[in-house]
C-alpha cells in the first residue's frame, strides 16, 4: 500500500494499522466486513468511502466516514496553502 502524504505532495510507503486487517479495493458483497484503512476500524465493504489517499496501484482503498471527513479536510488544507 501506498499513502499519499498531502503536506509533501509525495506518496510514501505505507503500513496498515492492523496487522491482520482485511484490506480489499473491491468486493461483490456490500456486507462483508472490512477495516478501514486509515484507522483500522471495522466497517462493512458498503458503509466505506475509497480513499483519497492510500491506495495499491490506481484505486484506492476503503476508509471510514470519520476518515474520509479527516481525509478531506487535509486536502482542502494543503490546496489552500498552495494557492497562496
């Protein structure tokens, strides 16, 4: 997996929190449990939002609401910073 880290623009190598976690970019069945990529919690595949972050290859992983909002917020935070 990789991270995009907003404050350098750069993408890094990047860990999941849970060791054991189950990761997947897609799924056929909306109710199969999963963890959130960004903090580990456990969702469902249905209740996740593909992240603006971390990915493996061109698609993105699946994270949490609480994530995706914090997600959100860093990218709009370093775009205001760079249009300064």
């Amino acid at each position: 997996m990789y991270k995009f880290n907003q404050k350098t623009r750069k993408e890094e190598d990047y860990e999941p929190p849970v060791e054991d976690g189950y990761y997947p970019i897609y799924c056929d069945n909306m109710d199969k449990k999963i963890n959130c990529a960004q903090c580990g919690k456990e969702i469902t595949f249905g209740e996740g939002y593909t992240s603006r972050e971390i990915y493996s290859g061109p698609w993105g992983h699946m994270v949490c609401v609480d994530c995706m909002e914090k997600e959100m917020e860093r990218e709009r935070e370093y775009e205001k910073r760079s249009d300064s």
